[in-house]
C-alpha cells in the first residue's frame, strides 16, 4: 500500500505548511537564550584557505552542522545534506543503491559542460566527496555561493564550492564513540498495472487480431486453437470468459521487489588529546542491500587524523583516509520497464510457475519479433555487474607564526581513485539467446585509475589598529595536478561451462581500449578583509589560475572580486532604541565578481592524429595516419562568471527569529559549446566560446525558536530558493541548440535550449485525445471521411480510436510534426522545513522537502504504452483504450454506430490498438508530460536521551536511541514512482525526465548512539 499522496494543486499545500511551521515564537526568556544568541554570533563559518565569525561574513554562504547531519541515518552525505541549504539542489537518479546524483547550486553555471560544483575537504580537493566522505566524519559543511566566497578558488568555483571540514580530536579524555543504525527497506509505492486475467487476455486478443497475429495469441491462451476453427473468431470472447474469468495473475512489481531490503551500518571513532596534540580516529562499515536480487552497496572506510603544536608557535597536521566502495549494480537490469511488462499470465502454453522461474524470452520473441523484455528474474541472475573504487587520501600541513602577526602555512596533498567495472552475462541471458553464435557468453572489464597532487602556500597577515580597524590579508600560491589512466576490454564467446571473468583465456577480445591524459592548473591568489569596528566589512580577493587544458596565450585567466557589508545594528542610533529590542541584528551585504570554469576535456586546443589502416593495390594492412575529424582550438579559453549578490541577515527578540535572505545575478559568458562545423572545413566539431546565458534568483532562510519553556523546545528551520535562468546567445546566427533524450522505446523527449528562453524547456507533439465517431462521416460504401474542420494527421487517414494531436501549420487544420513546448523540468522554488521537538530526554525531528513547478516527461509511461503482444500495460490503459474489436463477431469494425456502442465514453478514451498508434505511441508527447511538484514528508525521527543518573551507572557519557521514518508520504500529482528523479545526466539542460528508474523505498530505521 502506498503513502504517496495525489493532489493537483500543490501550490496550495505548500505555502500553508510553512505558516503552520513558523506561525507564532513563545515561551519565556531565560538566562540560557542569551547565552545561545552569543554563540551563534561567535559561530566559525570556514571559507577559502581560512575560516571567518559569521558575523564578519560578507559573502553569501549556507552552513549545515553535524548535529544536523547526525539527525539523518543516511549512506552517504549527499542523502543527509537533501533540503536542508537553500541554493543547493540536490536530484538523485533512483532510489538504486549507489545512485548517482545531481548537484547544483543555483542552477549551475554552464550548458554543455558539467555543472557539478567544487568540493574542498579540509583544505583540499576531492571530487564527488559528499559519497565518499563518511557522514559520521563530517564536522560542518559550509555551501559558498556568492563572488566573495567562491572567486577566491577561480577557475574551480563558478559552479559554486561546497567545503567539508572533519572532526579532529578534541582536548580532554577520551572519548569513544559507537553509533550504529539497521534500516528495513519497503517498496514505496506500487503502479496499478492490469491485474484481472480475463482483462488482460481480452486486451492481448484485440492487439492479435489488430496486428494480424491471432495465431500467436491462440498459441499463448487458446491452446493453440487454428484460427481456421469455425466459431474461432466469434466464440473466442466467451472462451476468455469461461477460462480466465477466476484465473490467477503474477505481480511482477510484488516478486521482484516486494521485499525487504536491509541496511545496516556501524560507525566506531576515537577522539583523544591533551593541550599539545589530538588524535582522532573513525571506521564505518555501511552494507545496503536493495529491492531488486543482486543488487547491494558495501563501503568500507578509515579516517585518522593529528594535531600537534610542536613548539610554541609552530603547528603540524597529519589526515589521512581511505574507502573501499563496491556496488552490485544488477546486471542488466534497464530499467522498471522490463519489470512492468511482463505477461501477467502464462495462459495455456506455460504455468505460472514456468513463466516466473524459466526464461520464456525466446518463445515470446518468436511469435512476435517486437517482444523486447526478458524474464527480470532470470536476468538479474544470469547478467551480473559490479564497480569497486577504492580512494586514498592523505595530506599534511605545517604553519607557523613569525613576527607577530604573521602566520606562514604549507600543506600538500596526495590522492590516488582505483576503480574496477566489471559485468558478465552466461548462457541464460538475453544477450546469449539472442545472439549465441556471434555474442554467447560475454563480459566487459574496466580498468580507471587516478593520482593527484596539490600544494598549497599561503602567508596570513592579521592585525588590529587602534581597537577598531582589523585587518586580515592573505597571500597564497597553489600548484593542482592530475593524472588518470585506462582500460577496457570487451569479451565474447565464453566456453561453456567456463569461470567467467577469472579465466579469460578461452574468449574473445571483440573489443579493447586504452587511454591516458593529465592536467595541470597553476595559480595565485590574495584576499584582504577590513573590519571597521564591527560595522563596516570589506573584502577584496584576485586569483590568477594558468590552465594546461588551454594552449600557449590563452591559459591564464583573472578572477576577482569585492564584497562590502553594513552592520547597522551596530550603530550608535540603533542600539539602545526600542527598535533594537524588536531587531537586534541587521546586516546589509553587497558582492560582485568573476570566476571561471574550464570543464571540459584535455588537448581540445590541438588537432590529434589517427593511425587507420591505407589499402594499397586492394591491400589492407598498411598503417597510415589521418587527422581526427574534431578540429582543435588553440584561442579556446575559460568561461566566465560574472555574479553579483545582495543579502540582508536579520535577527528579532535576540535571535528568536532568524532570517536570511538573497538575492543573485550570475552571468556566464565565452560558453564552451561543441560548435558543427561546415563540411567544407574538413572537420566535424570543434569547441568554441560562443553563448551565454544568466540564472537569476532569490533565497531565503529562516530559523525559528518557536517554543522554549521550561524542559519544552520547539525550533523551525527553513529554506526556500527561486532560480529562473535564461539562454541569452548562442552561435553566431543559432536561435536554439537541441538535446535529445531516450529512445524510440523507452521513451523520447527533445529538450530546447533558445535564446531568451529558459533552460529545461521539453519539446514534442499536443496531445488532444483520439479521433472519436464524431469526427467522421460514414459513407454509402462504409468507408469514412473525416468532417471539415477537424485536424489531419501528418500522414494518412486516420480512424476512430486514432491519436489526434494539435495542428501545428498556419492555416490551424494539420498536424505536420512540428516540435512544440510541451513542458519545462526546472522548478518554480525548491526547499525544504525542519521541525525539531524536545522534551526532556525525548526528541522529535520532522523533516520536509519540496518542488513546484517543474514538470516531469514520464518516459515509464511512454515505454509502458502498447506496441508488442503478451506485454503488459498500466490499468489506466487496459480499462479505456478504444475498442475497435466487436465481441460478437471477433473482428474489428469500421461501423460509426456500432463503434459509438462499445466506447460510450469515447472523448475519454485512449488510444485504440492499431498498428498506427503503435507508431504514434513512439512520438514524444505531451500526454507523457505531467506536473512532478512534490511535498514530502522525508523523514520523521523519534528519540530517547537516557538520563545522567543512569549513565553514571553503566560508565557512558551518552546514549540515545532512536527510530526514523524515511520518505513516509509524499503529496503529488506525478503517477509515476516517484516526482524526485533525474534519469538523464545532465541536470541542468534536461531536467525532469523519468526513464523506468529505479523505485525509491521507504525505510524504517532503528538506530543507537553511544559515547564512552
């Protein structure tokens, strides 16, 4: 049973939420706000190469602390960081263990290129780190967004910087830690497919004899009756009726997936340090086992890190980590669809026993060739898949302070990323039955490797003048290297019997690949911070960054940037005035700056040379070198990003209410795009700076104590963030680029990007229902007509039951396959709201997430629509497409009445089974396009602190127990699995498209902390 909760008008429901949440603060001031209020001034946010109070902030930046991360049992940060900073947009691509996700903040700054941002772990580099960092490591995580923050890193930051700073040992005792969490994974939501026997049969007899296939259906559910039989055609309704009235069915959706996915995980660290040194170590294990056989994450990881002050003044730091990450990625599994569609019924030919247990893909398949979707059972035993990477990562520092007010760092890096795919297919799989001579028994191996290198100098100079004038300034230089390496092999023809990939000896390499590249960036860089007694703040950084992915005269680019901000409560005529009481922080900021982006791959500057092979005299075998057809581009350089931001922070009834708002103005220009070059240039392609486009936008965080009396606690955090970008060029003479998604089967969409236009714009073709009988009129000769006025199809002559989509020509009166807008994927506002409840040692959190406005392609639904025999469709489909099969006779009609007698409700109906829709099914279309806002209730955690007395008792310093519910109910219109999806890679063109991905569960999470 589903908690998924429908509803069309979600706007309604969202914003009458958030005033539930923060309607009313109250509850008696004690001694302990002010304390709270002093401490969250004082808090620490850390920025590029250093740290800075908040309140000194001038640049725009959302912070998340431990204690919230620690709040979600989750695998991965990414999980636990959903929602929770406005700006940051967070889309996974399933619910898959392991699955990717999408990360950008406010919208991110490029097209074509990736728009992942830039993570920094304790100084450093390390891509994809939210999934690679242990959550339990993570100290605070700190979201920069505006110039002043993120011009600092240059080149790397246009995409914006997400900083991770770990957990270091602490003075004092010794601490342990254990905290261990078990998850029970469910199946969240189940699509009604057609279920009853006798209707599924009766659908699969009118798509045989509408494709001129009876014989094929009376082999499966007739007992092979001859279609010659008299009686055959006009008896076979009563015969489904008498056979498959009570018949059982198979829920495929409840076999391969209705069970119960365990996760667990168990986290140890140690923390321990005196006034010279501090040590910190941490282990976490983390198994997740999904839905579907065969699939299953293990991750394994060990931290350690030191501290020390050697001498007074000098300081050394040692951290070092490694991972060792395996996800079984269920062969070949393509998706829900092959789920979805499986027959339902083996009818008279197999059991249902046979029909689950045997792979009846080759019998299928031969009676109709269209017949694409394999025994999932069978498959995901017989094609298994699995990608191990392992991350090492150690880095070192020493700084120490000379001449009073100078402090002289040097910290280097080194990471090295192993990782191993591999994926093998034996003699039951679909790729050996349907190919066994050329294909049989086959597996690919994969080989990446990646080292490297980073160090950092940086000169920091901090002084006060006179009580009131602070000065920070900061020098730096930084050198960043990397190296990868690759291999791949394709291999076929296994022996049978054989031991896979183990034993290579006997098979054949059909295919093999090798590559290698590297690149360097070289930079320099300074900041200076200015502080007028705590009111007036300026900062002002530039940063040089040379990049070897540019030729000679086009590495170096300069990136700077300024940020002012006003303290005004600090001002004598607002302190002490009743004002002050009612506002006691208020703080204006004001940032603009460059920074760049070279996202895109090595020694695109140069044409490269191709060894091919040259026949002489007939002759092959003669090695010869050509040019590829990609033209290099020695004048290509960075893109740029010019952002402007404005921020207010407020504070009311000393720091009850809090409030933050943004607003941003980013402009990307010198686009890196793969421009189509003119074949009488010689070459294909060719990377270009051309186009540039602007994301624009608001952001808002609220923090609230609502209540707080006596041992009663209720506080409120909440986050909400618009984004509206706008393509403003593109090439020369080009009004819109194209990129085209999925295919003809499982489901196709075109997505536009055109100028003056926003990004995620989905084309296709107007759906308006079928052509009904009263679009025709029926001739002496029986033969129709379709009536003035009424649209034309593209081709042909249509029929009742036909799909009808929009006319798209100038006189309004044909449709002719014009791509039109069908829909947008980018949402209105993104957000998220979290309730936290205490009560003496009892703690409850509610958290929710939201979207509105953005539209979803329901591709699922697309590649669900009917176009080959024994397949299965949704209910919605099985119980209203258009009849054309008249059950007295067992023949199709072309009667207008008659028609008019078996679809009664036909200006509702869909579409009829005829080899014409089965193309038109294939069209992208706006019946697939639905509104995919959400408002979910993500997690519900209830826990128990035990109280000191006992505590002392059993020699703990802590321990709570705890029970959450993840993704507990969801309110939306979206009819597929789930509104929260990203099939497609790139997020930031092609949003919003949902392919048969795989289901998100909901869990229910019993967890333990405890601290010695």
């Amino acid at each position: 049973m589903s908690l998924i909760v429908k509803h069309k008008n979600i706007k309604r429901i969202v914003f009458p939420a958030f005033m539930l949440s923060t309607s009313f603060v109250w509850g008696q001031k004690t001694v302990n706000d002010s304390v709270k209020n002093t401490k969250d001034i004082e808090e620490v946010v850390v920025i590029g190469y250093g740290k800075v109070k908040k309140s000194d902030l001038t640049g725009s930046v959302s912070s998340v602390s431990a204690k919230d991360l620690a709040a979600t049992p989750a695998m991965n940060a990414l999980q636990a960081l959903q929602g929770r900073a406005s700006g940051l947009n967070i889309v996974t691509a399933g619910g898959a263990p392991g699955a990717n996700a999408n990360v950008t903040i406010r919208g991110g700054s490029s097209i074509t290129q990736s728009s992942d941002p830039l993570y920094i772990v304790d100084g450093f580099q390390l891509d994809n780190a939210l999934n690679v960092i242990n959550p339990n490591d993570i100290e605070s995580i700190d979201v920069l967004k505006g110039a002043s923050a993120i011009a600092i890193y240059g080149a790397r930051g246009s995409n914006g910087i997400i900083v991770i700073k770990t957990k270091s040992g602490k003075k004092g005792k010794t601490t342990i830690t254990y905290n261990t969490f078990m998850s029970f994974d469910m199946l969240s939501k189940k699509l009604d497919m057609l279920s009853n026997a006798e209707q599924y049969v009766k659908y699969q007899y009118e798509l045989g004899v509408l494709q001129s296939k009876p014989s094929a259906w009376s082999n499966v559910f007739d007992n092979n009756l001859g279609t010659d039989v008299p009686g055959f055609y006009s008896g076979a309704n009563q015969r489904i009726a008498n056979r498959y009235g009570s018949a059982s069915t198979l829920d495929w959706q409840e076999k391969m997936l209705g069970g119960t996915g365990l996760t667990q995980n168990h986290n140890v660290n140690v923390s321990v340090g005196n006034n010279k040194t501090q040590a910190f170590i941490s282990y976490n294990y983390n198994k997740q086992d999904g839905l579907l056989q065969n699939y299953s994450e293990t991750r394994n990881s060990l931290r350690a890190n030191i501290n020390s002050e050697l001498y007074k003044g000098v300081r050394v730091d040692f951290n070092t980590m490694f991972t060792n990450n395996s996800v079984n990625g269920g062969g070949a599994y393509s998706g829900m669809k092959k789920i979805l569609l499986q027959p339902i019924t083996g009818g008279t030919l197999f059991t249902q026993d046979h029909l689950f247990n045997t792979q009846t893909f080759p019998d299928f398949s031969a009676l109709d060739s269209g017949f694409d979707t394999e025994n999932p059972y069978i498959e995901t035993q017989a094609s298994t898949a699995n990608k191990r990477t392992r991350t090492f990562v150690a880095n070192a520092g020493v700084e120490f302070d000379f001449l009073k007010n100078f402090t002289w760092r040097t910290a280097g890096q080194y990471s090295w990323i192993n990782s191993k795919s591999t994926s093998f297919s034996d003699q039951n799989s679909r790729a050996f039955l349907t190919d066994p001579v050329n294909t049989g028994i086959n597996g690919n191996i994969a080989n990446a490797e990646t080292f490297r290198y980073q160090i950092t100098n940086t000169l920091n100079y901090n002084k006060t003048f006179g009580e009131k004038h602070k000065v920070n300034a900061l020098i730096g230089n930084e050198i960043w290297y990397e190296e990868s390496e690759g291999s791949s092999m394709k291999l076929t023809k296994f022996p049978y019997p054989n031991f896979g990939l183990d034993d290579i000896a006997n098979a054949t390499v059909a295919d093999k690949n090798t590559d290698r590249s590297s690149n360097s960036l070289l930079s320099y860089f300074a900041r200076v911070n200015y502080n007028y007694d705590n009111r007036y703040l300026i900062t002002g950084t530039i940063r040089a960054d040379g990049s070897s992915k540019f030729a000679e005269g086009s590495r170096w680019g300069y990136f700077p940037s300024v940020a002012g901000a006003w303290r005004v409560s600090q001002e004598n005529f607002w302190q002490g005035h009743k004002i002050d009481k009612i506002i006691n922080d208020f703080k204006l900021r004001i940032e603009y700056g460059v920074t760049g982006n070279n996202g895109v791959s090595n020694n695109l500057w140069r044409t490269n040379v191709l060894l091919t092979d040259y026949p002489i005299n007939n002759t092959q075998g003669y090695p010869a070198y050509v040019t590829s057809t990609n033209w290099g581009n020695r004048d290509l350089q960075w893109e740029e990003l010019r952002t402007t931001n404005i921020g207010v922070d407020l504070a009311f009834f000393n720091s009850r209410i809090k409030l933050t708002s943004e607003w941003y103005n980013n402009n990307v220009s010198k686009m890196l795009f793969e421009s189509v070059l003119p074949v009488s240039s010689g070459y294909s392609r060719q990377y270009q700076n051309i186009g540039s486009m602007r994301n624009r936008g608001m952001e808002f965080t609220l923090n609230t104590v609502n209540v707080k009396s006596g041992n009663f606690r209720w506080t409120t955090d909440l986050n909400i963030s618009f984004n509206k970008s706008k393509v403003l060029s593109l090439e020369s003479g080009q009004l819109n680029k194209t990129f085209s998604v999925g295919g003809s089967r499982t489901g196709m969409v075109t997505y536009y990007a055109t100028v003056g236009e926003e990004l995620g714009d989905m084309y296709g073709y107007i759906y308006q229902g079928v052509y009904t009988t009263d679009d025709f009129t029926q001739n002496s000769d029986g033969s129709l007509t379709l009536k003035p006025g009424v649209v034309k199809p593209a081709t042909g002559t249509p029929k009742p039951g036909d799909m009808k989509f929009a006319a798209d020509n100038e006189s309004g009166d044909q449709f002719t396959r014009k791509m039109q807008k069908i829909g947008n994927g980018t949402p209105d506002f993104i957000g998220g709201i979290s309730n936290n409840f205490s009560y003496k040692g009892f703690d409850l959190a509610v958290f929710m997430k939201f979207s509105v406005g953005n539209d979803i392609y329901n591709a699922t639904k697309q590649s669900l629509s009917p176009y080959a025999m024994f397949q299965n469709v949704p209910s919605e489909f099985g119980n209203n497409y258009y009849h054309l099969i008249d059950p007295n006779t067992g023949l199709a009609t072309t009667n207008l009445v008659r028609l008019k007698e078996l679809n009664p409700n036909e200006d509702s109906s869909l579409w009829s089974l005829s080899n014409t829709n089965t193309s038109n099914i294939a069209y992208p279309s706006s019946y697939y396009v639905e509104d995919g806002s959400y408002l979910r209730i993500a997690q519900v955690t209830l826990g128990y602190s035990f109280p000191k007395e006992f505590l002392n008792k059993v020699m703990l310093s802590n321990a709570r127990i705890y029970f959450t519910v993840n993704n507990l109910a969801t309110i939306t219109g979206y009819s597929g699995y789930d509104p929260e999806v990203s099939a497609a890679s790139g997020v930031t063109v092609t949003p919003g498209y949902d392919s048969s991905t795989y289901p998100r569960s909901r869990s229910y999470v019993l967890g333990l902390n405890l601290t010695f």
